[in-house]
C-alpha cells in the first residue's frame, strides 16, 4: 500500500463521516474533484470486499481459479466504485451503497467472463490439477501419467483430461513455429490452419466445445455409458458397439439417448 493510501486511511479513522457514502454531499463532491474521489475510494474499500465475498465467492478461490491477484480484484471493484458514482442520482432517495455493490459486482463478474478460463475445468478435474500441482512441488518435476495414476489413485483417463482441460490457453496470434531464415516473423497457429485450407473459426469454436461438453459428460454418467460414447465417436456403429462392450443394441440406444437429452439440457 502507497504512503498516500495509508495516510488516507489514517485521516479516515479520525473522521469516517468526511469519507462517508452513505451522505449524499459527500457523492456530489465525488462528482466534482477527482482528488477527493480518489480518497473516498481508497477509504470505503470494505464495500468492495464486502460485495465479492456475498456475491461472487472468496477472493481466494477467485485468485486460484482465475490466476488473478488480490491487487486486481480490488482495482475491479475501485472501477465499479467510480462508475457507481458517476452514474447514480442522488436526487432519487436510493441508498448508495446498494446500487454501488451491483455495479462492483458486474465490473469484476465483465471481468471474469472475458478474461477467465474459456473452458473452465469441473470440480473433479479442479481437484486433480490441484493434488498434480502439490506432488509437482514436492518432487521438483511432473511425473508421467502412470506415475500420476498411482500416486493419485485416478484412472489415467481422467488424469489426461485433467491437464487437458487445465492446460494454458494458446492464442492464434502466438508463434507456433520459429522464424525461418528467408522471414524475420514466426508463423502463428492462425497460418497453419490457414495453410491448411481450414475455416479457422468454425474449427476452434468447434474444438471448443466438444472439449468442454464431453468433460461435463463424463462426470455424469457411467464408466460403460462413457464407454459406448467413445466408441460410437471413433466410428463404430450401433451394432459393433453393442458386440465390442457385449451389450444388447437396446442398451447402446438407451445410452446414446441418454447422453443426448444430457447434452440438450446443457445447451438450453
């Protein structure tokens, strides 16, 4: 914290009233002199805190999940504050502090939504990547999926998933290959699908998605259902299917029905 936020706070305890939301001449002020804005800022940051933990989560969750610091959660909820402040008409007899916490809130939620994770691991996936990272600090490098396996007692299945879905995002624009030496520029993941005759978006929005879809699936049914879906994915028809697991076609049916009504309730 700067010496300037520190001796506010210090003024703040000797006279709360002066940095008060809850009086409306002190919101006028705020409209007029950015200085004193700053200040009643830096004195009612409580009521951001307040605002995350009821209504988004812990800031420590958020921090985790989100790979945020504290520090900007907090310059969120000073954005939502001032917009909060230039927005609200004190003429109307409304309370201050409840419309300021909807719009911290949906300063820090506008956030969360852009810049978070685009697919967004499940809770059981959470827990894996959190039990990989602790083992991976203790032995000083990550052991193989086998080892994983053992350690963890999870299926090597769901281990790959795991770091699948918690894996960083790579963005299109990011070099995917050196620079050559006839071109000072590295080809980016955007010139090789293009390379490839592809249609760049419908093929990472769609990758996407069935990426995202199919780790909700899994934690929603059965080992066998998972099984009949993965092989009716890799091609096999109902009949083969049904001969591979040694299952009647009504049972492959039943479970492809069941798994699209899952995928339908997802999706509306």
């Amino acid at each position: 914290m700067s010496e300037h936020a520190l001796f506010v706070k210090q003024r703040v305890g000797k006279n709360q009233a002066q940095y008060s939301l809850y009086n409306m001449e002190n919101i006028r002020r705020c409209k007029e002199d950015s200085e004193y804005l700053g200040e009643v800022i830096l004195a009612n940051e409580d009521l951001i805190w307040h605002s995350v933990h009821k209504y988004i989560g812990k800031p420590e969750t958020l921090v985790r999940q989100y790979c945020l610091e504290k520090a900007d959660i907090l310059q969120l909820g000073r954005m939502g504050i001032i917009k909060a402040i230039k927005a609200f008409d004190i003429t109307r007899g409304v309370k201050f502090s409840s419309f300021a916490v909807i719009t911290i809130v949906r300063e820090i939620n506008c956030f969360l939504r852009d810049s978070g994770n685009i697919v967004r691991p499940t809770r059981t996936a959470t827990t894996i990547l959190q039990h990989i990272s602790k083992i991976e600090a203790d032995l000083g490098y990550l052991p193989t999926i086998e080892e994983l396996s053992a350690l963890l007692g999870e299926n090597e299945e769901q281990i790959k998933k795991a770091l699948d879905v918690g894996r960083p995002v790579k963005y299109l624009q990011e070099p995917y290959l050196k620079a050559s030496a006839s071109s000072h520029e590295a080809a980016t993941a955007m010139d090789v699908l293009k390379d490839e005759g592809r249609d760049v978006e419908e093929y990472v929005l769609d990758k996407l998605y069935v990426t995202a879809l199919l780790a909700q699936l899994q934690n929603q049914i059965s080992s066998k259902e998972w099984q009949v879906l993965q092989l009716r994915m890799a091609g096999y028809n109902q009949t083969q299917t049904a001969d591979f697991l040694n299952v009647s076609q009504m049972c492959v049916s039943r479970t492809m029905k069941k798994i699209q009504n899952i995928s339908k309730n997802k999706l509306s």
